[in-house]
C-alpha cells in the first residue's frame, strides 16, 4: 500500500521531499491524481510502512501536510479521516 500526502503548496512539496529523503525515507514527487483533486500540482508518495515515520518527520519541522490519502493494490485511493501522529 502506498501513501500520498498533499501540502498548501509545490514550495512545501520541494521542502519535504527534501527532509524526508535525508532522513532516509524513499519518496517519489507524483502529480496529484485526478481522483483526488482536479487542481494541478505535486504530491509526495511513499510507502505506507514509512507514513507515521514521515508525519512525525514532517510535524516536528512544522511542514503542514494538507491531507493524507492510502493508495491501495488496485491504485484506488481513500482519504483518511484524521492524519494520525504516533
């Protein structure tokens, strides 16, 4: 399962594609699907087993993600209800 994380801005992309790949955390800049937003612009995906790590990441360095959305096997995508933090 993948994870796809949206920000305010392409700025915010660019920032955390950068901390999280220092930190060592595989990700890949994607458009934002369609089935997600209509809106042009760049998402960070990466894998579902490094989601809470990421958040954690991204929330200590005050990077607001927007929203958070799992990407299953058949590439269907699902918005979670509240972007948890462990």
């Amino acid at each position: 399962m993948k994870c796809v994380l949206l920000f305010e801005s392409v700025h915010r992309v660019m920032k955390a594609e950068k901390l999280l790949k220092g930190k060592g955390i595989k990700v890949d800049l994607i458009p934002v699907p369609r089935e997600i937003n209509s809106d042009c612009g760049v998402a960070v995906e990466l894998s579902g087993d490094s989601e809470a790590e990421a958040l954690l990441i991204l929330r200590e360095n005050r990077i607001l993600v927007m929203d958070c959305y799992t990407k299953d096997l058949s590439g269907r995508f699902g918005k979670k209800k509240e972007i948890q933090i462990q």
